[in-house]
C-alpha cells in the first residue's frame, strides 16, 4: 500500500462526501468508509500500532470512541454503531490506466 499505509487513516472529501481510509496493521488489507458518525462529519486517528501493546483501533473526533477495523465503535458513546462501507479497489496502476486513462491522481 507504501504512502498510504504511512498516513493511514486518510481522510479526503469525494464529490463532497467524507471519506476514511484505512490501512491495516498488515499494510495490505484497506478499508474506505464515510466518515461521518449520525448524520456528523468525524476525523478518525490511529492509536496504537502493531509495535505497541495496545491493540490497533482508530479513535474518533466527534465522540472520542474507539472503532475496529471493520468500521464498528467497541467502546465509548458510539458503541454498537458501524460506519457505511464504501466499496472500493485495490488495483494495479498501469492496469487500471489502460482503462480508465483519463483518471485523476491523487497526491497529497
């Protein structure tokens, strides 16, 4: 995943939509979800790593509650709730350039 598993979460608007994009402890597995907590636009950061004792998780913005990698809060005021998934793919780039040539890179 190289760059984007060193800024994991990544949280960029598409068509104005708030996205959180995440990359696993592995560096190979990603998820992309909305990132917005009832109806609220939420900022995610990463606590602890695979280095750390404490097991991988993202903390929120907005209620300060702690999410696994499957985009669900497993403690604190948002507990129980899951962040819609959005699908995404994980592709080679000169595949994917050979049909869609006139995408736009993202650089950050």
């Amino acid at each position: 995943m190289g760059d984007a598993a060193k800024q994991s979460p990544v949280i960029d608007r598409v068509h104005g939509e708030p996205l959180l994009i995440v990359v696993a402890p592995d560096h190979k597995s990603f998820r992309v979800f909305l990132s917005r907590i009832d109806g609220r636009d939420a900022e995610f950061f990463l606590e602890g790593d695979e280095a750390s004792s404490k097991a991988w998780s993202l903390v929120d913005s907005t209620t300060a509650s702690e999410w696994n990698f499957q985009g669900c809060a497993i403690s604190g005021p948002s507990q129980g709730k899951c962040l819609e998934h959005v699908p995404a793919l994980k592709d080679y780039w000169f595949d994917w350039r050979n049909y869609h040539p006139d995408t736009t890179i993202y650089k950050r």
